[in-house]
C-alpha cells in the first residue's frame, strides 16, 4: 500500500479532474510526436526492405518517399474533413460505430487496441536504438534498457502526468529543429560533393524488383502512423477548436512530409545502408555533424521524442478500451478510474501486451513495422469509409465534396492496406490478420455474456422479491475450542435453529468430542459425521443435501483462524476455502466464516 | 476430479488399510533395494575422486572398499543391536527423540529429510546413468528420463502401491544374481588374464595424496546408504519380528560387502577408468561379458533396483514427515492420509524438491553424493549416540555391550561423518551444513506458532464462551438489482436491523437510485455513502467504524454474482473479494457473500 503510495501518489477526488486546452504550438507537439517521430525509423524500413533486392534498388528509396508524402496529403485532407465533421472527437471506433454498424466497429476497435499496443512497442524499441546507436555498448541490454522505459512511462500514467503536457513540447521542437538543421546541412553538402557510390557492385539480386518495391512502399507507411492524433483530439484545442484543430493538422503533415523526404534524400546522397548497430538516422547525423555534442542532442532528442510517442499510446489505449467496455465489449473493470483519476487497469494491461512485444521481438523495431502497418490503415480505411457513408446518409452541407475527399482517402488507404497485407504476410501481417478477428470474437463474446448477466439480475415490473422465514445454521466444528465457540455465539445471534457437527475420521473420536462439547453447550446437541474416506467435505455436503428439502436457507458457519502473518497460513489446512468454492453452487445455502485473530 | 481419479484411483476407506508382513527372503528384497543399488555407482565414485590425483592412485580403490566394507560391518552390528532394542521400529528420528532431546531429534529429523530427498535424486539419476550407458543416444535426454521416473513413482505411490510389494523381489534378486555372475566371471579372468595397465603413464598429479585417499573413502562411503531400512522396519517381518529382522540385516550386509569389493576388485583388475557417458558398472559388465543379452538384462536390472531404491524414500519420508507434523514441528497437513491412505502431501512434496534438485545438477549422480553422504552419516551418528544414551539411562540386560557397540558405531560414523564434511565441504556437503540447520529453524518456528495458536484456542475451566445480543447487517449495494434483493431478503432472516448502503462515485446517482429503491423496499432506507476518490471500499471502512461501538455484532452481507464457468469471473470485477480479506482483519464484523447463479 505505501509502496503504492509512493510509486502512484496519493488517491485523488473526482473533483480535481482538469481538462487542459491547447494552443496550436502545444497541440502540435503533444499530438503530433506519434506521427512525428515514425521520420526516425520509416527511411530506414524502406532502404532495409529495398537492400533485400541488392544494392542497386535503394536509389529508389526517394521516389517511394514521395508517394508515401503523396499519401500523407491525401490521409491529412481526409482527416480534416473529419475532424469538420467530428469535432467532438471522432476516433475510428466512435466513427465507425456511428455510420457503419457494430462490428465494422469492432475491427476498428482491435485493429486501434493492436496499433496503440505497437506503438509502445515500436517507439520504445526505436527510442532504444537511437540510445544505443549513440553509446554502443548498451546494444546487448537493449531489452532492459526497453522494459525500463516502459516501466517509467507506466508508472508516470498511473500517477496521471496530464497536468505537465506543457514539458513535452521541447524535446518535440528540438527534435523538429535539429533534424531540419541536419537535412538543411546535408543538402548544402550534396550541392558540394558527388552522390556517393555504393561500396559494392549495383547488382540486382531479385527477379521481381516490382515486388520489392511495393514492399519498400509497405514498409515506408510506416511513416503515417499517428497522423489521426489531432483529428482525434479536437476538443483538447482552445477554441474555436475544429479550426486550432484543422490548422495544427496542416502543420504536423507538412513537417511531416518535409522531413521524411529530407531524411530520405540525405541518406541517400551519403550512401547510407541499414546496418543492426546504428539507426539510418544516426548515421546522417554523424555524416553531416561528425560524433561530436550535436550529435549526442539529436539522439536524446530522437529517444525523447520517440518515448513521447510510446506516451500517446498510454493516453489513448485505456481511453479507448473505457468506451469499448462502456459498450459492454471488454471487461467492465477497464471502466473504472483508479487513485489518479486514470483508467488503470487499461493502462497496465498495456503495458504488459507491450512488454510481452518486446520480449518476443527481442527488442527489435524492424520486425514490428508490418504488425504495425497493418493495424494503422485498417482503421484510417474503416474510419475514411464510415465519413462517407455518414456524407452520403446525412447529406449536410458539403456532402459530395465530403464523400469525394473521404472516398479517395477510403479508397487510398484501402488499397494500401491490401498492398501491405499482401507483400508483408509472411513478414508478420498475418499475425495481426490472425489477432485482429479473434479479438472480436472475443468482444463478442464478452457483449453476449454480459448481456446475459443483464438480463438476469434486472428488476422487472411485476417481479417479486425473494423473502425466506426459515433459516438452519450448521456449524462444523474441528474441535471443542475457542473458534468453533465464537461460530456457535454468532450462530445463536442469527437464528435458534443450530446443528453443531463433527467430522469424525476415526468412529471413536466421536464419543469422546461428544462429552466434552455437552460441558459447554448442552443445549445444542452435536451431531457425528463418519467420514469413511477420510474426507472433511464430503460429509458435510452430504449432510446439506438430506436436509435441504426440510429447510428454505442453509447457513454453514464455518470457525477460522486469521493468523497475523500471510505465510503462517501455509500452516493450516485451507478446506474453508474448497468448502465455500463448492457451497457457492449450492442453491439456498450461504457461507460465513467467523474468524479468530491469532495474537503475535 | 476425474483425472485425478484416473491416475490416483478412487478414495480408499480407512478400514480397507492393511498391512503386509513380510517373509525373510521379500523383505531382504523390499528394505534392502536402497543398500544394494548403491554398489551400482560407489565404485565409481572412489575412482572418480582418485582420479584426481592422478591413474596412479586409483590402485587404492581395493584397500579403500575394504575399509568401507569394515564399516559396513560395524554400522550393521550397531543396527543389529538397535533393532533388538527397539523392534517397533526405531528411525534416528525418533531414538534421539526419546535419548538426546528435542533439539538432537530435530537435527536427524533434518538430516533424514535430506537423505530421502537425496535418495530419489541419486537413485533416480543413477537409474537413468545405467539406462543410458546402454543406449547412448538417451544421454542428452536424461533430464526428461528422470522427470519422467520421479512422476511414475510419484503418481504409483500416491495410488499406494503397497500391495504389489512381491512384485519388487524380482529385480532386487536378478541384480543380485546377475551382478554376482559378473563378479564370478571377472574373477575367473583375473586368473588368467595379467592385470590392465593404464594407459597413460602413471604419475602422481597431487601433492596431497592422504587427502585425495580420505576423499575417496568419503565418496566411497555412500555404499552405506540405506543400511538402516531393515532396523527401521522390524514390524514390516512375519512373527518373530526381531529375530527375522536381525537374520535380514546380516544378510544384507554381507551381500552388500560382497558386492562392493568384487565390482571394486573386476573394475581395478579390468583398468576401467570412470567416463561421463558410461557407468563404471556397464563397462565392467561389458567387459565380462561383452555387449550381449546379458549386457541388457543387467543394466536394466540396475536401473529397476535403483528405481525401487528411490520408491523405499516415498515410502519413508511422508511417514517421518507425518510422524513430525504430528510433534507440530512441520506443517499439520502433512498428517492428513489422502484418498487412497497414503500421505498424498508428503509425497508431493518429496516429488518438489527431488525434481528440483534434479534440474540443478543437471541430471548428473555425482555431484549429489557428498550431500548424500553428510546426510546419512549425520543421521547415523546421532541414532547411534541414542542407543548408547538409552543403554547407559535404562541398564537394562546386556547394556555394557550395548554401550561398547554402539558406542564404535557412533564414534566410528562420527569420524567419517567429519571426513566427509570436510573433504568434501566444497564439493557440495557445505548445501547440506546450511540446510540443515536451516530446516531445524524453520521447524523451530513452526512449533512455537502450533503453541500460540494451540494456546490461544485452547478452552480452560472457567473461560467464557462469547454471547452476543445485537446484530446489525451492512448491506452494500451496487444497484437495484436481483443480486441486491437476494442479499436483502437473507438480512431480514437474519436481523431486524438492516443497513442498506450504496457507494456513489457520482454524487447525482444517489438521488436517483433511491427513489428506485423506495419502490422496493421501502421499509429499509438505503442510505448514501459519497465517494470522492471512487474507492468502493473505503467509505465502507470508514462507516463500519464510525457505527461499531454501538453495535455488539456486523454482519456484511455481499451480494454476489456467480458465473457458470470461472473464466467468466474475470469479467466480474474482485472487489468481494478484497473487502472480505480487509473484514477478516476487523473484529466483531463478520462477511457473508449471498450468491445469485447466473444460468448459462
């Protein structure tokens, strides 16, 4: 508890929940460091997927970039065109659910739950390798250095670090500002120097460059991850907030675009090849900086940035898996605000689905981008179709140019999408293509047995509430000692009607308890339950089935000891709890344990 | 359930409990399996620590199995003696209880501990050694085959398998012959064939040959492992218990001697040097009588000997374990007989840690040993040094003699029990040195918590036994529901004075769900419990404070809901739960959860 305490803070009144407002410079840096920092690893997923063809392809990694800033423009106009619409908030769940019926939302809503969980995972393990490309003997403890980021940003969610959103717009400027110096300075160099030539032989290695190109363009999507932040996020902007909103959206894209296309270029023009111990990104800096104190600031920057990305993921998960609980499609208890005024449990269970990504990939960022991919533009295809259908059944003011913009988002995103499930299956697609449909399954599930329970324990008009006049106590006694004692005085408080019984594994133990017991209580006679096979539970429910057709409620009081130290109940035999397990299926009958405190 | 009936059997009533005595010639075979089945690897154990020091030394394994064979002989005398004391059977458990005290008892009883555990592990791993010498490809799966070994005893034991015991003759006698053959026939080369040279240059490698030489005579020395089994089990022979018994133990010992030197003498005769694929045993026997029919026979009967050699130890530590509890010192489970009469929790346990030390030595016999031995020679000295307190105490016919028997056996095992400790310290008898005294500890413990709780249980003249007059029921309710009338109708039954309670987390919900209360019940006013930190618990604290001193007795009664399968329980939220383990801490309140089913 005080560990608790110390780890989370002190509870908090439901009244001192804030709500902050953003202007346009905070809500860049607080919505956009998702989108953002995916400029730190997107390059080097297209040169990596390109390098599987030979050398000779990675020229090509600057015509894929602009078509993923093509695509970059087409998915931010869309989302202004939602945000116009949804300025309350329209996430892919709420969007969906509302034009496109319930279990469209459904995988809208997996498909978020996998995305928020891998972008904790892919922007910590990032953030790692930034760390690590930077100090290179940190590569081997990658996996713990990623478990201890994790565990930082749990706990800081579970005190509830809303209030010092305003601290997380440095590290996001410093990032947007150093890595446009580096790109600024690297195309002043390539104006100066030769493009470099690649170390070895321009061979072409595949016989279907095609192919690799599309999976180079699959990889490199990677880089629009996050851009439904703002569109999300409306009512965070001071108002008038749809347009803060819609401005800020223009931004991020932008600087989006620019800098992954700058990213893209530099490396480019320096030769630079993916390697296992340097990021791409570490090795523009360090071409066009040298190793010196600028070099070590962008990698901060870069890890800060993508840690604040991993953060986004922290605030939207449990919000998200509230409202799909509130639906009644995910346990209840995710509904429900701990000490800080946070959705807790979501953000543990988070937490543990991230590390369990973390463990399995080994701390690796690559192998994660398809799951990720695959996640991220099933809900921007359902969240861009669901636009157009609520155009096309609303018919508001500028609804054909709404079902335009939303239908070549929609169509774009879809087709995306088929290209990344498609040339990335084999590469871990499939284990989201598999994941995201048994979770709704699961949803399902969850919705069909509440419902169940719903029905169940309501209060209709005309029912009649149960009333019981009859009421028999037995208590099992283990001995004649004080504890058996405190269950016959709680038992002649409740009701007259008291069967002492005695479970007796040896036939003449029970004379014996017999004589001893009429000493104390002479008025409530005991009864001898021969127990042939030596079971103390048996008998008893025995017992309770012969008289339960005489009685309307069976009381089974059962004596207990409540040591003062956990461990010291190892030393007692714990059929008290097996007995109330099994009597908790027993109509009719109810528990109580009467416990006696052993003293230190 | 029905797994457990299908591997344990169906429960046993406790007069179907019957006892087997045995002839001579079954129980030489059912006590002495533990005894025997260590020729099979201490012959090897004193080349291996020779070898240390050099090829040179391990001509000395002759003179070194003479003296333990010397040993064999003073500790069977010292045993003889013991069992004419004590024919119901004396373990050095209970000797030194009634002879050196409680504090001396507890160690043997540790130390016993210890040596059972060991046997299985020892004989288990020995077991697999002699299977895998014969077929070389199991050696990598070792581990799995001594799992695999340890659960069949294990699964055999808790069904009791006490009755197949004439089953057990078979492969105690066919080792016993085969291996008598084995001598035979090496002898009978030795005659003609001139002894094997080494192979490599003879060279004394250490400069401490008397310490290598006392090293191996320690090693050696868990040949006597399991002497004591016959004088433990006087009452397991047929009328005259004594005298068979006696007859027995001499057998016994002069096969064991026999045994030892001739696999000692064939193997020093036949220059086999210890490896760590093969048995010293199985090269002897491969030697004599080359890879055949024969070869087979006797290496499986190695491992069946062995394999009952580890069953004697699920024999014998659930009894001394239960033989313990009984004095308080362990924990009272372990007194309890299961289904089929046996001490289930005993057996399960020594199943625990054996399979534990297994995965710790990785499989390997030899690493086990020094443990083995400081176990068993602890257990020796201190039973011995019992007999010589009881002879000088009683003064009973003959105990002059007594004390001079004894007196060697105690002293004699009191040197090697020091050999070996020392020796062999680093080797692994320092584990035992720690876990002994530790387990004396624990037991310590354990015994002064049964006293508290005995003491503070115990009814004495003149106590008062607790009468109670008021009673008031909390009811807390999460909304008018069924589960709540359920709850409310069990209160009425029960008291007069009834407090509807509801938690509000949002403080306009009160007024709302009162006025639908009233429609109910309206005779029980539900009162309003304000949350502001969402704790569904503490407000429930704090006014079970506020209101105890007027009240003699709370009953808090818990509506529950109670799922048809338990993985729906997880939907639930466990707050029941918690509040129950809170209440049990308060005194004067006691928790009842009234259940309402939900139907599939």
């Amino acid at each position: 508890m005080s560990l608790k305490n110390f780890l989370i803070g002190s509870p908090l009144h439901t009244v001192q929940e804030k709500k902050e407002r953003f202007t346009k410079l905070v809500g860049l840096a607080i919505l956009s460091s998702d989108a953002l920092s995916s400029v730190a690893y997107a390059t080097e997923e297209i040169l990596m997927s390109l390098m599987v063809g030979g050398i000779a392809l990675t020229h090509f990694s600057l015509p894929i970039s602009l078509c993923i800033s093509l695509l970059i423009v087409i998915v931010a106009i869309s989302y202004y065109q939602t945000l116009i619409r949804y300025p309350q908030g329209g996430g892919a769940y709420s969007v969906s659910k509302a034009n496109l019926g319930r279990n469209t939302s459904l995988v809208a809503g997996a498909s978020l739950l996998i995305d928020y969980t891998l972008t904790v995972t892919v922007s910590v393990t990032a953030g790692v390798a930034a760390l690590t490309s930077a100090i290179p003997f940190l590569f081997h403890h990658r996996i713990l250095l990623c478990v201890l980021c994790t565990l930082i940003l749990t706990i800081a969610n579970l005190r509830g670090i809303r209030e010092s959103g305003r601290l997380f717009c440095f590290p996001v400027y410093l990032f947007i500002v150093t890595v446009a110096i580096t790109i600024g300075l690297g195309l002043y160099y390539s104006f100066f120097t030769p493009e470099a030539e690649p170390s070895t032989k321009s061979v072409l290695t595949s016989n279907w460059p095609l192919w690799i190109l599309l999976r180079a363009f699959a990889s490199g999507c990677v880089a629009l991850t996050g851009i439904e932040a703002i569109a999300n996020g409306v009512q965070s902007f001071k108002p008038p907030e749809a347009r803060n909103a819609g401005i800020t959206l223009i931004w991020m894209a932008t600087l989006l675009g620019v800098l992954f296309i700058g990213i893209t270029y530099v490396a480019k023009h320096l030769g630079i090849i993916p390697v296992l111990h340097e990021t791409v990104l570490s090795q523009v800096v360090a071409k066009t900086f040298g190793r010196g104190i600028m070099y070590y600031i962008i990698q901060a920057a870069t890890c800060l940035i993508l840690l604040l990305a991993a953060n986004t993921a922290f605030a939207g998960f449990p919000k998200l898996t509230s409202i799909i609980a509130y639906d009644s499609y995910l346990p209840k208890q995710l509904t429900s605000r701990g000490d800080r005024l946070v959705f807790s449990n979501g953000i543990i269970i988070l937490a543990l689905f991230a590390l369990i990504l973390i463990f399995i990939f080994n701390g690796y960022t690559s192998p994660l981008i398809p799951l990720y991919t695959v996640g991220v533009f099933t809900a921007f295809t359902l969240s861009q179709a669901g636009m157009v259908k609520n155009w096309i059944t609303t018919k508001t003011h500028g609804w054909m140019r709404g079902v335009f913009i939303n239908g070549i988002g929609a169509l774009t995103t879809g087709v995306v999408l088929c290209i990344v499930a498609v040339t990335k299956f084999i590469h871990g697609a499939w284990i989201v293509l598999l994941a995201a449909p048994l979770i709704v399954y699961l949803m399902r599930k969850i919705h069909s047995y509440y419902s169940r329970v719903q029905n169940q324990i309501a209060l209709k008009n005309g029912d009649t509430i149960p009333h019981y006049t009859k009421n028999r106590a037995l208590v099992p006694i283990s001995g004649v000692i004080k504890t058996s004692m405190n269950a016959i005085a709680y038992a002649q408080l409740i009701t007259k009607n008291i069967d002492a019984l005695y479970i007796a594994l040896d036939p003449n133990d029970g004379k014996k308890i017999q004589k001893e017991w009429a000493i104390w209580h002479p008025e409530i006679p005991l009864k001898i339950l021969e127990s042939p096979t030596r079971s103390l539970i048996q008998p008893l429910l025995k017992y309770i089935e012969d008289i339960q057709d005489q009685e309307e409620m069976i009381t089974v009081i059962i004596p207990a000891l409540v040591p003062t130290r956990w461990w010291h109940q190892l030393l007692h035999n714990q059929i008290s709890i097996l007995l109330r397990m099994l009597l908790l299926f027993k109509p009719k009958v109810v528990t109580i344990t009467v416990p006696l405190r052993i003293e230190e």
